[in-house]
C-alpha cells in the first residue's frame, strides 16, 4: 500500500512539475517575443509567436495584438501574399474566440473582410458577411471610414452581380442606414476635434460622396417610379414610409410626377410637419398657386422650429423677390431672417447688395440718393461682426460702397455735420444716419 501511495505521489510531482515548467516557458517566451516585436526583431520574434499560439494559446491576448505585427511584417515581406494573409485572418479568428472582452467585433470583423478583400481571399458575399455581422453586433466599434465604404460597396456589387435576391430598394434601405451612420461618426468626430480638416472627417466626405455616386447609377426617376408606384395603395397609411420615398424621388428631382405630388399631400393629411408644409409651398409656387402657395409657407414658418432653417428660408424668399424687382418685399424677409437670428450674417449682407443697388430709388436730388450708400456699408459692416465666414465679403464691399456714397467736402456743403437722420422716403423706409465728418 504504502509502495502504490509513494508511487502515485511521485507521479503527481512530476506531474505538476511538467505543467510548472511548462507555464514557465510560456512565461518566459512571451517575454522575450514581447522584447522582440519592441524591438522589431520580427524574425527572432515568429518561432515564439509559432510556440505561444501552439502551446498557451491562452496565456494572455498580448500574443494576439503583438502578433498581428508580426504576421502583419511578414505580410508585407513576402511575395507569395496569401498564405500568410490567411495566417493574419485565423489570428485574428483566434483573438475573437479566445479573448473576446478585449477583442471589439466591430474592429476586428472589419479587419478579417478588408483583408480578404485585398489579398482576393473568399467570395463577395463571404466578405459582405464580414462587414455586416460587425454592423449589427458591433456598430459602436464600426467605425473605419474606409471599412464602412466597404461594407456598403460589397452589397451593391453583390446586388449588380443579381446572384442574391437584393432589390433597388434593399440597397436603397442600405444606403440610407450607412450614410445616416457615416454622419452620426462625422457629428461624433467633429465634438472632439473641432477641426474639419481632421482626416478621419475629410474621409467620410470623400465616401460618403463615393457611395452616393454608386447609388446614383442605379436609382433614377425611371427606376424608382414605377417601383413605387406598385407600392403606394399598401403603403399609403405609413407615413414613415411615404417620407422616406419623398425624400429619394426629391433628392433624385423627380418632383413633377403625380407620384410625388401624391406622397406629400398624404403625409401632410396623416402627420404635417414644417417639411411637408414646404415642399406643398414650392410645389403650389410652380404651378402658380400663389395664394395656395401662401397658405402653406405661412403653415411651415409656424411649424419650423430651426431657426437656422427659417433663416435660410426667410433669406431664399428675399433672394427670389429681389430677383423679380420686388426689393421692398425682399426687404421684408431679408429684416424678419434677422429678427429669428441675429447672428445671420448673411441676412445683413443681403440687405447690404439690396441697398447698394438702389441709389437712384430713394431721394430727390443726388445727395440724398447716394446717402443710400451709407445704408448699404451700415449693413455690410454688421454682417461682418456678427458672421466670420461672410467677413472677408462684406469687408469688401465696405469700402466699395463708400466711394459711392457722398463724401466728406460734399457733406458738409449740404450742411450735415455727421450724426443727423436722413428719412429714406421709398421702399427702403426708416432712415439712415450720416457719418461723423
């Protein structure tokens, strides 16, 4: 008996020592190939890598990330690039698996489809997958601006092969949810930076325009019009759906079909909002509508509550009546813009060019109709301190209009000594004030 016990404690000595020596080699090994990849001894540090991955996978997930740099070297090195872009893609696979609380699919997925991608690894759909499993269970850590180009141009090449059944409007949907992503990533990009020239911002541009262009091949009024048509009776009491549709046949100028012009009277009936009340506003104003046409603008402006959006509006309204002579109503919404936003520089500007082009409107003799001018510089000078980017404009334009307006000598000989009120007896209204001497 007491022969079995010494046996059995024997062999369980040796045993834990074999483990103990074991543990100690990994530990020992993982050092040094840590050393070596610091180093980038990247050939001292691939038997390592071989002998960590084979014998304690999992040790610890610094195997994993050091190892991409070897294997990544290595990728580079050799000619013969897919064996070892196959080797990169089962280390990450392995990384996933075995240390998925440090391993972010939505990093590491994308990571697996771009190399299979570059190195002509799998098949259209088996790289899409990629992209797409890291989308759905990963979006917060998807954020490769040139992996999310990816992921949307494998669907639409997999949709103009027609071996998977994708519609128009699946890619469509497609398009919708990855450039609704890649500005979410530009808005989040853009709170921390503040720098729109920061790289990471001026790619999203740059895809976000590429996935449009590939978008526009496909969906033209001649395409999506008559799918939609097939589709409004059985969707014409959601409303969401009737938006969205608007919103495609409108970005794509489609807006003369009666399609259209159905869509958005059936959304203002079941849910009105400012949107709706605007486009039934431009499209009550081409067919001559006026007074329809009124009825509706005035219904957005009550609804809007952007008011760099009624701003933009106010100050589109007085472009197009400035454009058909109507300056005192030009005038109007040009005052009413600046009322909603004082900080509208553009709404000052505007005023500025309206004035500067009524010399001969206002005043009955040359002096009071140049004083204009003086109104004119007035607006350009607030344009310029309320709004830098228009600031370089209207800095121009100050002295422009200051050549025009009377000068000094011809002040004084019209008995002014500067700060008296000149009434503007026209369409200007109010009065301007004439400069100091």
């Amino acid at each position: 008996m007491k022969t079995l016990t010494a046996f059995l404690v024997t062999t369980f000595c040796v045993c834990m020592n074999g483990i103990s020596t074991a543990q100690n080699d990994c530990n020992t090994t993982l050092s040094l190939f840590a050393e070596n990849v610091k180093m980038k001894r990247f050939t001292e540090a691939t038997p390592q890598l071989a002998f960590l991955r084979q014998n304690c996978p999992t040790l610890n997930y610094a195997i994993y990330a050091l190892g991409e740099k070897v294997i990544g070297h290595q990728l580079k090195q050799t000619k013969t690039k897919q064996p070892m872009a196959l080797e990169l893609i089962q280390l990450y696979k392995d990384r996933i698996e075995l240390f998925p609380e440090k391993t972010e699919k939505g990093t590491f997925l994308p990571k697996i489809g771009e190399t299979m991608l570059n190195y002509h690894i799998g098949t259209l759909k088996e790289q899409y997958d990629l992209f797409d499993e890291a989308f759905k269970t990963d979006p917060v850590n998807f954020t490769n601006p040139k992996q999310l180009y990816w992921y949307f141009e494998l669907y639409y090449k997999i949709y103009v092969s027609k071996k998977h059944e994708i519609s128009l409007e699946d890619l469509l949907e497609k398009y919708e949810t990855i450039h609704k992503k890649f500005k979410y990533e530009r808005e989040q990009l853009y709170k921390t930076t503040k720098d729109a020239e920061n790289k990471n911002i001026v790619a999203i541009d740059i895809f976000l325009k590429k996935i449009t262009m590939l978008v526009e091949k496909e969906a033209t009024c001649e395409t999506l019009l008559p799918m939609y048509k097939k589709k409004f009776e059985a969707y014409k009491n959601n409303a969401e759906w009737m938006r969205s549709v608007a919103r495609k046949l409108d970005a794509k100028d489609c807006k003369e079909d009666a399609l259209f012009i159905k869509l958005i009277e059936a959304i203002d009936v079941a849910e009105p909002t400012a949107e709706s009340k605007f486009l039934l506003y431009e499209m009550h104003s081409q067919k001559g509508n006026t007074a329809k046409a009124k009825t509706y603008l005035d219904q957005y402006f009550k609804l809007e509550t952007d008011i760099l959006k009624k701003g933009n509006m106010l100050n589109n309204l007085g472009i197009e009546a400035a454009k058909k002579g109507n300056k005192s109503t030009a005038r109007t919404y040009y005052l009413e813009a600046i009322e909603i936003n004082p900080s509208s520089g553009k709404s000052y500007l505007n005023l500025a060019k309206l004035y500067g082009s009524s010399a001969n409107e206002c005043g009955t003799k040359e002096f009071t109709k140049r004083a204009i001018y003086w109104k004119a510089t007035e607006m350009a000078r607030k344009a310029a301190q309320v709004d830098a980017s228009i600031k370089k404009e209207a800095n121009e334009l100050i002295p422009y209009y200051m050549e025009r307006a009377p000068s000094k000598k011809e002040t004084f000989n019209e008995g002014y000594k500067g700060g008296e009120k000149i009434e503007m007896k026209c369409w200007v209204g109010g009065y301007v004030i004439v400069p100091k001497l």
